[in-house]
C-alpha cells in the first residue's frame, strides 16, 4: 500500500480530527474516505454530463417507469 503525505494548516487538521472522532476513524481513513468519495463524486459528475450532452437521450417520469415495471 503507498503512503500520501499532506501538507494541512492547523485549523485544517483540527477539523480533520473533529470529523475523524464523530466517524470514530482515524484522521487518515477520515482524510482517505473524503479523497476517494471526491473522485467518485467528479466520475458521476462527468457521468451525468455526458448523458444530458448526449443526443436524442430519452427521460421518463415517475410515473412512467412505474407503469414500466408495473408498480402503478
């Protein structure tokens, strides 16, 4: 496994730390999780851009996919 290392300010690694007791974590899993949950979140992001960028994309209402799988 590598090793990152981070450069924070102190009011940064406080906040950190807050964040890594009320998950009852470590201040590096804390760190990790937040790192990989932002590259996940700009995946989806560019996910979601490219579908509504994408020509003649069809949408359904609520109501339409129920009747689809037959729940309405």
């Amino acid at each position: 496994m590598a090793t990152l290392s981070l450069r924070i300010s102190e009011e940064e690694k406080t906040a950190l730390h807050s964040f890594a007791q009320l998950r009852g974590t470590s201040m590096s899993r804390a760190a990790r999780d937040i790192i990989l949950e932002r590259i996940e979140d700009d995946e989806d992001y560019k996910a979601i851009t490219a579908y509504r960028n994408k020509p003649n994309r069809k949408t359904y209402t609520m109501d339409e996919v129920g009747k689809m799988i037959g729940i309405l």
